[in-house]
C-alpha cells in the first residue's frame, strides 16, 4: 500500500512539475503565479475537507491571517525571510487554537460551518475597521478598508535587495506548491493520516478504538491553516497589497466551489478546480456579455445537484468502471459513498 | 428619560428585524433541515418585487405584504422543485447549491436592475418622543415581527397543517405515517419559507437602499441567529434574536455600530461553544 | 468476586426529568462473560453507554481494573484496552475492511507490527475474501463481523458488545456465538443482547434490568425459569 | 463591445484547449496608441465605473475623430475588475507587461490605485486615476485628476456654517477618505467659527442607522456633514428623511452625489442638502452643453453621467493634451509636457495641472440638491489641491514615491 502510494505521489509530482514547467510558454507568469497561489489554498481545504472531514466555511481567514502577518511583519522588519514564516506560523497557531476551541467542544457539522463564518466576519469587519490612526502595528498601519500597499516583498533570503520577482517568483510558488503537495500525501499516508480519514468516515469507532479525535482533527486544521497561510503569504508578494477582501465570505466560497468542482477526496482535484475556475475568471474579466458571479453560481449548482464527487473523482471511477467492466466485477453505486464523505 | 424610551425602541426594533429576516429561513431549517444560504438573495428579491411594484403603481402594502411573498414563494416553489428536492438528507450539499444559488441570483438581479442603489421612501411619517424624532416605520416593523410570530405560532398550533408540520418536525417519517405526501409537505414548507423571506425583504426595503449584493448583508445575521435558536422555530428565533438584538444595539450606543456586530458575532460563537445544539437544544426542549 | 474487573457504585444517569439508569451496583469479574437483558426502556444501553464514555453519568461510578473512569472520554477508556462494539454497525464505510481492522491495530501494536495482528483478526473472522473491498459495499452481517474484527485486533482484556446477533441470519447467529465464546478465553466480555437463544448458546451468567435497576443476576436457565423476568421481559414481549 | 465578445470566445476555447492563449488583443494596427483601463464595470463598484468606463470610450471617440494623437488612432485594452482588488494587480501586470500599453486609466477605490500604481510605475507605465479621493499620493509616474478633501471642504463647510450654524456633526465612511475628510472637515470648521462636536465612522456595509440618528438628536447639532459613501449608506439618509429630521437639522456633504445617489434619492429625501463639486449636469458651459450632446448621441440619454464619469472624461483628455504638447509617446516626454501647466477646457470648467502634485486644479461648484438635480449655487474658479500641496513637492523631490497622510 504504502509503495503504491509512493508511485502515485511520484507519478503526480513529475507529472505536475512537466505542466508547470511547460506551463510559462502558454500564459504569462503573473498569471501563472496566482493561479498556483489559489491551487495551494484549494489544497489545503482540501485536505481538512476531504481528507479530515472538516467543512470551514471560513477558509479565507487563514488565507488573509497570513498575507496581513506577512504584510505586518514585511513593513516592520524589511528583510522578508522572517516574515515569511511568520505568515505561515501565525494562521497554523490561530487554527489550532480555534480548532481546539471547537473540536474539544464537540461542534460538528453545521455549527463547526457556523463559527468559522463567524470568525471570518469579525476579521472582515474588524479589518474594515481598522482605518484610523490609532491601528498601527509597529510602523505598520492596518488601513482598514484600503489595506496595506508597500511592503517588502520577497526576496532572497539574506539580501533584502534581490527581489523574488516575475519568473523566479513563479517558480518558486509552483515549487512551494509541489513541495506541499508531498508533504501532504506524506501526512495522509501517514498513521496519522490514515486515523484522520477514520475520523472523517466515522468519529464515534475511531473514538471507540481508543484514538483521541478532538487532538487529531485540531492538529489536522492546523496544517490547513497554516498551508492557507503560507498561500496568504505567496499573495501577497505577488499583489504587494492585502486589503480585508481577504476575508470576505466571496473568498471563502471561492475556496469551497473550487473543491467541489475539483473533487473531494483528492488532493489533485481541488488544486486544478481552483486553476481552472480562477482562470476562467480572468478570462470572463475580458467580456461583459453575462455576469461573472451568475457563471460560478450556475457552476456551483450544476456540480452539487450533477456531479457530486467533481471532476478528477468522477473522471478516475469513470476509469476505475471501464476497468471493473472488463473485470466482469459488478460494484455497487458509488453515489452512496460521496454522500457519506460529504455529510460528516 | 426620553433617550431611554428611544434606547428601548431602537433595541425592540433590531430584535425584530432580526426576527424578520430570520423567520423564513428558520421554518425550512426547523421543518426540512434545510439551510438555504439563498436566503438573503431572496430578501432581495423580495425588495425589488415591492419596488417595481410600487413605481407600477400599486400600493405600497398590497406591495410588501403580498406581491412580494407571492413573487419570492413561486420562486422557491421552482427552486424546489429545480434543486433542493434532488439534495434532501444532503445538509452540507444544499448548502452549497443554495450558495450557488445566491450567487447565481446575485447575477441574474445584476443584469436586470444594475448596481444602482434603488429604493423607495417609507410610508409613515416619523413623529416625536419629547425632544426626540423616531422614525414611525420602526414602529411598523416592531409590529410586522410581533403579528408574524403570533400568525406562526397560531398556524402551529391551531390549525391540522400546523399539527402534520409539528409531527415532520420531530420525526421526518411522521407525515408519511400519518398518511400525507412528504413531496407535498416539503413543498408547501419551502413555498411559506420563501415566501416569508420575500416579506421581510418587501417590509425592509423602504428602509434600505436596495442593489443585488443586499442579501449578503442579511444571510450571516440571519444564518448566525437560526443556527443559534436551535431547532425550535418560534422560542429560537425569538429569544436568539432577542439576545443578539440586545447585545449588538447595546454596543452601538455604548461605542459604535461595528463594535455593535462584532459583539453580536463574538456572542454568536460563545453561544454555541457553550451549547452546542443552540438554544432550544438545552432549553425550551420540544416547544415550537 | 474479590477480583472485580468492572464495578460500578451506584452508577445514574438521568436525561431531563427521565431516570434511565438508577443507582446500579454491578460488578463483572475477570474472564467472566456476561449478558445484560431487559426490555426496551430498562436502560440497558444506557448504563453500556455510561461503561464507554459515550454518555457521561449524573452520578456514580465506574472502576475498570482498579481505576476510576468516572466521565472519561471514549478514548481514554478504549486505550486501556476495553474493545468496543456498538449496537448500529460503527464502522467506516469509506475505507477497505482491511483498513478497518489496521486502523484499530495500528493503535495498540503501532503501525509497524499492526500487519500481523491485522491478518490474525481477518483469519480469525474469515474476511479474507472481502479483505480490499469498500465496507460500505458490504451487507449488514458482514459489517457485524468487521466491527467485530475491529474489537479482535485490539486484543483488548474487556470487550463490550451492544447486540452482536441484532440482523444476522440462523448461520451466521451460530458463528457469532462461537467467535465470542472463543475470545472469553482471553477476555471478559459484557453483551447486551434480546435473542434469548443466542444468550443460551453461549451459556452465561444475565444480568436482568427493569426500569433503571438490576432486577436479577444469575444463570441463563435460573433466569428463563424467574416468574418476575416473565412478567417484566417475556410477557411484555409477548 | 464586438471585440469583447471576440476575446471572450478565444479566451473559453484556449481555456478549453488547456490554457494556450497568449496574445488575446491582436486585432488592431501595430503603430495605434494603445489605452488601457481597469475599472470595476461589474461586482458592488460598477455604479462608479460603468459610467467612467463609458466616459472613457467617449473620449477616446472624440480623439479619434479628431484625427487621433499624432496621426495614429488610439485603441482601448479595457478589463472590467469586477469590484475585486486580486484582480487589480492582475489586469494591471497585464496592460503593462503583456499589452505593453502607453497609458493606463483607471481604478476608483484607494485600494485599487495602490494595487497597480508600483507595477505601473516599476514598468514605467504612465497612469492616470481620475477620481475623487483622500489626497496625498505624491509619485512622479501618476496624475490625479479628481477632486480631493480639500478643494471641496474649503468650500462646502464654510457655507454651510454660514447659512446654518458652527455646531457640526460629522458622519464618514470608515476608510481612508472618511477618516481624512473627517479631519478636513474638523479644520474647516475651526477655522470659520464652528465646532466639530462629534465624530462617528461606519463600516461601508452598515445599512442600520437609527441608533445614530437618536444619539445625533441627543448631540443636536446645527449642521450634519456627511461623508458616507456607497449603497448600504444610501439608507441613512432615507432613515433620516423617515424621522422627520430633514427639516430640523439640515446636512451638507462631500460625497453625495458622486455614484448619482441624489437620482436614487426622492425629492423630499434629498432636497435642500449642500455639496460641492467639480461637475453638475447643470453647469451652463459650452464645453459642458458639447459633452452632453456627445453623450447623448452615443448612449441615447445623460442619465448615468456622475462627478467621476466627467473626472474620468476630463483625464483623458489631459493626457491626450499632454501628449500633443510633447509630440511623442514616450512617457518622460509625456509627463514633462504634463507639468509644464497643461489645462484643458471640461464639462466641469478648466482642468490644469499642479506640476508639483501631480493632482488638478479645478473650478469647484457649490450646488443644492434640488428636484433630483444638483442646482448650482455659486462657482469657485481653479481651486489648489492645498492638501497634497502642503506634503508634496515632485518638483523639488522628483523620486517620491508615497502617499502621505495629509497634516492638518
């Protein structure tokens, strides 16, 4: 199993490095760049979701936590090494903590979606907030509503002069994301893995084998924190602004469409559901013919009420079928399954 | 003293805006175990009915308290039928496909009105407690969410719909039992739904300037007070609304009105880390 | 039973206005298999669920080997090595029965030796065949012996069982009886069962509960013959 | 509109193709001038920018016809931002990396102008924001052609005093304009005998004001100056109009108006309120009975005209100005013609620009709200932007590049 596993990871990788690569002589950097930012981000909703079995509806707060950390920390420091893992450590520590605060009190379900909305909004109107005088952080004001414009961005570690700039800035973030992708397939392999998917399917057996889920599922959305963090903190080196639209409910729901249309369960899904989707968006930016927001409500609704499980799952059990029909070996819908995953 | 009275009205007028725009999403919650985050687009909805209607002329009552409920009502009738009815059991898949929804409203509402703030003027003159000017539609409103309450409870109560509904409500096999159509029920129940949430956007929309993205602004309010009150309809939207109404215009007066919503928001979250179920899940089990 | 391995004093659990359990003394000895009856409402599975950790008692309590495990979580209590297995199937129907029964080994013996006892487990309940398929695929008694074989591979000293025979056909009753018959060799066992002739299969001492209470304790025969386990089990049941 | 749809298209079938697009806007003469501009046309914004993008498109027209700019046409590389600031930074690397524009118009809110000014100015873009705003952005690469604080505080605040009383209460939107506006206002008042007696700051999605019509009331003021801005906001002044305030305490503004609100406003809720600003559709000028004959004849009525459609029209033809004076494209040319005192003839009167701000002198009107219009009360002829001037000095610190926070 464990080998399988192995091949599957390096097959992806290669696989995704080739595109990446290749990637540059189809579209500009620029645009490249952010479309690996979104990818990171739908791949760390991905694993607390289809992995931990844990909807946050509120995604979007690590994501700005950490672009404002960056931000904040880039403004008082200058040199942008230190920044950046701070960017990456903040969202990691406010994640565990709220985790903490609502698996060790048994929220599920609903009210798991409900206060990490809530928790969104207050940094969203909190930030928006933040426009007067009096919200500095070091030498850094909070802006409010217009956020933080000119910080240092990135740049090699040690020499605050050499900017991480363009194409290198590009490589690097598809290197960041490849180099997450491993980790988390490592950490879904994992023992630990393999219990956070148990807890996903069933909390209560999981529990009964003498596991403690509330420990597991926080340290699970911690990571998911802290890797919405770290694409917080790649956005903005790349935007050289943050301002709170980080935060809004808009972003958190982008997050969430872009999984389902991508697939749950799958870590490749969520990644090329979020390129896609933010591609298409840059692209319907050059038209005006319909509105933009009616397209990814349409898009939303017909993967809920058509395609479920998204595209990469659907497409793999259209594979896996075609196989099973060869084998002659009868399975049983899988629709059943989905729903179960989706639910918890 | 006259500055209480003004205190006091404004904290009974934000408890029942709070009771407005949560009841409708609160009989699908409470009945169907629904969440419908189109829900503010449907308040929107609701809005732009009673002003098109208005500036076609009719009057502004017939407007809010009828063409709006009827128009949003067909519309979830559709939606029911379209979506919802593919996703039941699903808590989490409709959800998102209402959000979906919402935002795919947001779009159509976009491409027929524009962003353009609309709105029309409310119908009652304001008029003064001692040295103070209130506004009267408040009075209204306070009056709109009392007589809601009460034609719910008696509708829940008195009537044998209201009796099949209670049953669904505790059990979801109960109507089947008894002998009636889930379909139908299910139906009829997203059908009043909807159509109270068009009442509350047709009621708040002389108070409001109206442009497609209005509902974003209702949904979380409306979202956070449902969730809160647990599953009894009528005590959990009463008495979440009550206390988040409370919290939030205490803090307005006491320091400004963002202080007021993250206070209200802040009460959300320790509210439901204290009980888990919301309100009616610890307290007031099985009332209506 | 001067070597009690389970004891509670006293144990209550109340819901609202409702006593479903009350003030229950009960004591299992090591090695000993145990059956808990009554009818519907007499709170037997109630005072199960106190035993796991599933629901935590309104007073009283509970010693598992010498240790008070008053209000612990489910967890803690399973990792003593107390085997679980619940009344609905628990069990993860998006994983293959073989990660079922990993998942549950890899706690005790660590991920490393957990394959043997995995292999052990499945040997032993025979789901060798189904070993890669989906659980959720499977049909209900074969969910019974996966849960079971979750219980198996923790190789646990207590094992609570919540209505093991609840859905099987005649054939699969019979093995079922025999499987825990066999594993009370090694462990003591609680099963919370109705199915009186399953209950005689195995041949052990009930516990009866009516309204809250333990009404009787005592062999199987000596209870099926009681006048008051008629009137308060068999005759409601009718 | 032709062409949009063209890109749209090849835009979806590379997209289907896996992603293999590179040059979209291709289908005009290589030596054009090419024009870009971002502006939110759809999202919560496109109240503010389909206006400005429409005004845009009319100026380039009238450039055009007129023979264009040195002899070549000018073309327009327009995206629509969709009231989302990511896409700001998106669009702006674009006009400059890959549509390598000469100018770029565009942005409405603060947030948006700080999302794209370094990279244009990084890659040497020349931009142009033509909006009202906070004030205080000092860099040589930009050119600001709207109103700012002061120019309209100068005016607005001692009239209203004048006509009404010194006790003001303040009202602002909570971002960087309100709060700076706010402090304007504070020292205006000072200045000419009032009091600024309150302050209060509203998130832009606050829609509920009674709570602050009653404490206004507790404060009773002589004057409410207004500096709320957008759709949520609107509700405060219909709450008002709702109490029966409007005739107790009356209210001047600097910002309503900008988005057309006192169109959206009935007669009774917005008569009588004071405001000033560079543009009424009223202005008696020829230049300004020209533009609306101009609009007229390519959009069929002037209903959608507002403050920044006409900054955004008036820009545009500032630069173009400018880049007649130099005789060249290239953009140290362009701005050394810009600062050499430039001034155009616009809608909302003559248009010159500061050499040392960057930011415009403008005729600034003090106006009525009346009937649904904007009825001008009296005009006040070429205003400095003394806000910026009193921190900015591109003429002596040509490599400034900061928005400062305006002393007062």
């Amino acid at each position: 199993m464990a080998k399988a596993d192995l091949k599957h990871t390096a097959f992806v990788t290669v696989l995704a490095a080739v595109a990446l690569l290749i990637a540059p002589s189809f579209l500009e950097t620029y645009t490249l760049t952010i479309l690996v930012v979104y990818g990171l981000l739908a791949l760390s909703l991905g694993l607390i979701w289809g992995f931990g079995g844990i909807l946050c509806f509120g995604q979007a707060a690590f994501y700005g936590l950490g672009a404002y950390t960056y931000a904040v920390a880039a403004l008082n420091i200058g040199e942008s090494t230190i920044p950046f893992f701070l960017g990456v450590l903040m969202p990691l520590l406010f994640a565990a903590l709220l985790g903490a605060m609502m698996f060790y009190g048994r929220l599920s379900d609903v009210y798991l979606g409900v206060i990490t909305l809530v928790v969104t909004l207050i940094f969203f109107k909190f930030m928006n907030a933040t426009a007067g005088p009096e919200y500095v952080l070091g030498t850094a004001r909070l802006g409010g509503f217009n956020g933080i414009p000119g910080f240092q961005t990135l740049n090699v570690p040690g020499d605050p002069d050499a900017y991480i700039l363009g194409d290198a800035f590009y490589y690097f973030t598809a290197f960041v994301l490849l180099l997450v992708y491993v980790f988390v397939r490592w950490l879904i392999a994992s023992p630990f893995g393999r219990v956070a998917v148990g807890i996903r399917e069933n909390e209560q057996r999981i529990e009964l084998m003498g596991y403690d889920a509330r420990l597991r599922k926080t340290v699970l959305f911690a990571v998911g924190g802290g890797i919405a963090g770290l694409a917080g903190t790649l956005f903005a080196s790349w935007a050289e602004i943050v301002t709170p639209g980080l935060f809004s409910l808009s972003q958190s729901a982008e997050i969430i469409i872009w999984c389902i249309v991508g697939g749950l369960g799958t870590l490749v899904g969520p990644v090329i559901g979020a390129m896609v989707l933010g591609y298409l968006k840059f692209v319907l930016g050059q038209q005006s013919v319909i509105d933009n927001t009616l397209i990814l409500g349409l898009v939303l609704i017909l993967f809920v009420v058509l395609l479920p499980r998204g595209i990469v799952p659907s497409l793999g059990s259209a594979f896996r079928s075609f196989q099973g029909a060869i084998r002659r070996r009868s399975r049983k819908t899988p629709r059943r399954r989905r729903r179960r995953q989706a639910d918890v | 003293m006259d500055l209480a009275t003004v205190i006091i009205v404004e904290i009974l007028y934000s408890i029942a805006v709070l009771v407005l725009i949560s009841a409708g999403l609160a009989v699908v919650f409470g009945m169907m175990r629904v969440i419908n985050l189109a829900h503010g687009e449907f308040m929107m909805i609701g809005g732009y009915a009673t002003i098109v209607a208005v500036n076609s002329g009719i009057n502004i009552y017939v407007s809010m308290l009828l063409v709006a409920p009827l128009v949003v009502g067909l519309l979830g009738l559709l939606v029911e039928r379209l979506i919802i009815r593919h996703l039941y059991g699903r808590l989490v898949d409709t959800m998102l496909a209402t959000w979906g929804l919402s935002l795919f409203l947001v779009g159509v509402a976009t491409m027929i009105f524009g962003n353009t703030t609309t709105g029309i003027s409310p119908p009652i003159a304001g008029f003064s407690i001692g040295a103070y000017q209130v506004n009267g539609y408040n009075f209204f409103i306070i009056v709109a969410a009392l007589v809601l309450l009460a034609a719910l409870y008696a509708v829940l109560s008195g009537t044998r719909a209201g009796l099949v509904a209670r049953g669904t409500m505790q059990r979801a096999d109960m109507a089947s039992a008894l002998g009636y159509n889930p379909n139908t029920i299910y139906m009829v129940t997203f059908f009043c739904g909807s159509a109270l949430s068009g009442l509350a956007g047709g009621i708040l929309a002389p108070l409001v300037g109206l442009v497609p993205s209005t509902g974003g602004t209702y949904i979380a309010k409306a979202f956070i007070t449902v969730i809160s009150g647990g599953s009894s309809i009528i005590v959990g939207v009463l008495s979440s609304a009550t206390l988040f109404g409370l919290v939030s215009q205490v803090f307005t007066f006491a320091v400004s009105p963002v202080v007021g919503d993250v206070a209200l928001l802040v009460a959300a979250v320790i509210l439901l880390r204290l009980l888990p179920q919301g309100i009616t899940g610890r307290f007031f089990k099985g009332r209506m | 039973m001067s070597e009690a391995l389970l004891t509670t004093r006293n144990l209550t659990m109340r819901f609202g206005g409702v006593t479903a359990v009350e003030s229950v003394d009960f004591s299992l000895g090591r090695r000993e298999l145990r059956c808990l009856i009554g009818p519907n409402g007499a709170g037997k599975s109630t005072f199960f669920k106190c035993l796991t950790g599933l629901l935590k008692p309104s007073a009283g309590q509970i010693y598992i080997d010498g240790e008070e495990t008053t209000g612990w979580d489910p967890h803690r209590i399973a990792s003593l090595g107390v085997g679980v297995k619940t009344q609905v199937p628990s069990v993860m129907d998006g994983l293959s029965v073989r990660e079922n029964i990993w998942l549950a080994a890899g706690r005790v013996h660590g991920s490393r030796t957990a394959g043997r006892f995995v292999d052990d487990a499945i040997d032993r309940l025979g789901l060798g065949p189904i070993a890669r398929t989906l659980v959720g695929q499977l049909a209900h008694g074969e969910r019974q012996r996966v849960e079971l074989g979750i219980v198996v591979a923790q190789q646990p000293w207590l094992i609570l069982l919540d209505e093991p025979a609840a859905g099987l056909t005649g054939e699969e009753v019979g093995r079922m009886a025999q499987m825990i018959t066999e594993l009370s060799s090694d462990a003591a066992i609680i099963v919370v069962e109705h199915d009186m002739q399953f209950i005689r299969s195995i041949a052990a001492t009930v516990t009866v509960f009516s309204q809250g209470r333990i009404l009787m304790e005592d062999h199987v025969d000596a209870v099926m013959a009681d006048a008051r386990v008629r009137d308060v089990y068999l005759g409601r049941k009718g | 509109m032709k062409i949009q749809r063209r890109q749209f298209l090849a835009g979806s079938v590379a997209l289907a193709a896996g992603g293999v697009l590179s040059t979209v806007p291709g289908a005009f003469a290589a030596n054009d001038v090419k024009l870009g501009s971002v502006l939110d046309t759809s999202g919560i914004f496109d109240a503010y920018g389909k206006p400005m993008d429409m005004a845009m498109r009319l100026a380039v027209d009238e450039i055009n016809a007129a023979g264009g700019l040195l002899g070549r046409q000018i073309d327009i590389t327009a995206y629509d931002t969709q009231s989302e600031m990511a896409l700001y930074t998106q669009y702006g690397q674009q006009l400059a990396r890959r549509d390598k524009v000469d100018v770029v118009h565009g942005g409405i809110l603060s947030a948006s102008r700080e999302a794209i000014r370094q990279t244009l100015r990084k890659s040497k873009v020349l931009y142009f924001y033509n909006v009202l705003y906070e004030g205080g952005v000092c860099d040589r690469n930009i050119f600001i052609t709207g109103v700012t604080p002061a120019q309209q505080v100068e005016i607005v605040v001692p009239a209203a005093i004048k006509k009404w009383g010194p006790k003001i209460y303040i009202l602002a939107a909570d971002y960087n304009y309100g709060q700076i506006t706010a402090r304007w206002v504070q020292k205006y008042a000072l200045e000419n005998g009032g009091e600024a007696i309150a302050t209060d700051f509203f998130p832009l999605d606050v829609a509920d004001f009674g709570s602050t019509i009653a404490k206004i009331q507790a404060a009773s003021p002589d004057i409410v100056v207004s500096a709320l801005v957008g759709g949520a906001h609107l509700s405060f002044y219909r709450q008002w109009a709702a109490a029966g305030m409007k005739s107790k305490i009356p209210m001047a503004s600097t910002t309503l108006g900008v988005g057309n609100e006192h169109k959206v406003l009935t007669a009774e809720e917005g008569d009588g309120i004071l405001v000033a600003y560079n543009y009424s559709s009223e202005i008696e000028s020829a230049a300004n009975q020209s533009f609306l004959s101009g609009w007229t004849g390519k959009y069929g009525d002037t209903k959608l005209i507002h403050e920044i459609a006409v900054s955004n029209y008036q820009g545009v033809h500032v630069w173009a100005e400018g880049v007649r004076k130099a005789g060249s494209m290239d953009r140290d040319a362009v701005v050394s013609a810009l600062e050499d005192g430039i001034s155009i003839n616009g809608p909302g009167g003559v248009v010159s620009i500061d050499p040392k701000t960057h930011h415009a002198v403008l005729d600034v009107h003090l106006m009525e709200f009346s009937g649904q219009k904007m009825k001008v009360l009296e005009s006040f002829k070429q205003r400095q932007p003394i806000d910026t001037q009193g921190v900015c000095d591109l003429v002596a610190n040509p490599d400034d590049n900061t928005q400062y926070e305006v002393k007062i």
